[in-house]
C-alpha cells in the first residue's frame, strides 16, 4: 500500500510566518516534489534550487558541465533520500542569489487513501515574497518601506514592485486549486480518464 507524508514548509528567517502543509506520496521523486513546493508557495520556478538532506547530501538537476556531487532529483524518491539519510527534517533551497532557505519537516505518515491523488494542499499563512526582492534583508527593507511613506529611497525601492503587496494576504483557494491541477496531471491514466468523464 502506499504511504502518504504530510509535510510542513516553512521559509526560514521571514517575517510574517509563510507556511505551507501538503501531503504528498513517500514515492514521489524530487523533481516533483520541487515543483510542489514552487506552487504551494507561490514561487516562479526561474531559479536554480536543491534538496538537502542530513546537511550535506543534496539533490537537484545536475549540470552535464560540472562535476558536482549532486544527486539527480528526477532518479531518487522522498523516502529513499530520507531512508538513506534518516531524520524527518530536511531542506530546500531556492535561487541560489537571493538564497531562499526553506525548512521541510515530514510531521505524520500515514496509509494513502484509496482513489485519491496526491499531492494534496491543506493549509498555509504568508505571502510569498517578491521574486529577486535581495534575499532576507531585501524582503525585509521592502517592507520597511512599504509600512512608512518616508523612508529613505522609498521610490527606488518600489519603482518595479506593488505598493500594495500585503505579506499577510494568502489566497488558499488559488494554491488549492493550482496543487490540485498537479495531483490530477500526474494522476495515474487509468483515474485521469474516469476524472475526465465526470
């Protein structure tokens, strides 16, 4: 039977909490489960990023022209990465420029239902911060000077980003909806037929 993970992102070091819960299959692979966490959080996916376990071990897509020691995430699956290097805590990193740092706990495992397809979306607070915004202190300073019409190079600093970006506002429905497109484009082809009838 498969098993289901449920797991907990959250992105370190932001304030407001920006927090996402999804459950996903233990056999996805982690190519997946990366465009998982760019959907539930918000993200573009226009930047490099990597999974790493136990601190050192991590996975991404190779380059062809590099000899890194990175495991190729489309070949190893969540529960052989966390079975090979124990603990239930790892990590996910996210443009290597502004260093995105998330923080990714399996908190339960459990049976997968029968007929249901995962990854499934269950809950999240925060907004996910502007893409290229600097990292940490860029986002920081953003929102310093969206919160004070008088700081210092206030202008600079929104000339290409909303005035009304509320770090606060999440919109649950849109993330469901969009890790719901994924569970059923992944679907397997036998239930994506009967879905499609319906």
């Amino acid at each position: 039977m498969s098993a289901v993970a449920r797991i907990k992102i959250v992105l370190k070091d932001v304030e407001p909490v920006d927090m996402r819960r999804v459950e996903v299959l233990l056999s996805i692979k982690l190519d997946r489960l990366h465009t998982v966490i760019q959907t539930a959080m918000g993200w573009s996916d226009t930047h490099l990023w990597e999974f790493r376990f136990a601190g050192e071990v991590a996975f991404g897509i190779p380059d062809d022209d590099n000899d890194s020691e990175m495991g190729d995430a489309r070949r190893e699956t969540l529960r052989g990465a966390l079975e090979d290097c124990g603990g239930k805590t790892f990590h996910y990193v996210y443009d290597f420029g502004d260093d995105w740092h998330h923080v990714i706990k399996v908190e339960k495992v459990a049976p997968a239902l029968a007929n249901f397809d995962y990854p499934f979306f269950l809950t999240g607070t925060g907004r996910c911060p502007p893409e290229d915004i600097g990292g940490v202190p860029g986002y920081a300073e953003y929102l310093t000077a969206l919160a004070d019409p008088n700081y210092p190079d206030r202008d600079e600093l929104l000339r290409h980003r909303s005035e009304d970006f509320d770090p606060d506002k999440i919109d649950l429905v849109a993330i469901a909806l969009a890790v719901d497109e994924l569970s059923r484009k992944w679907a397997p082809k036998s239930r994506r037929k009967t879905s499609a009838k319906h």
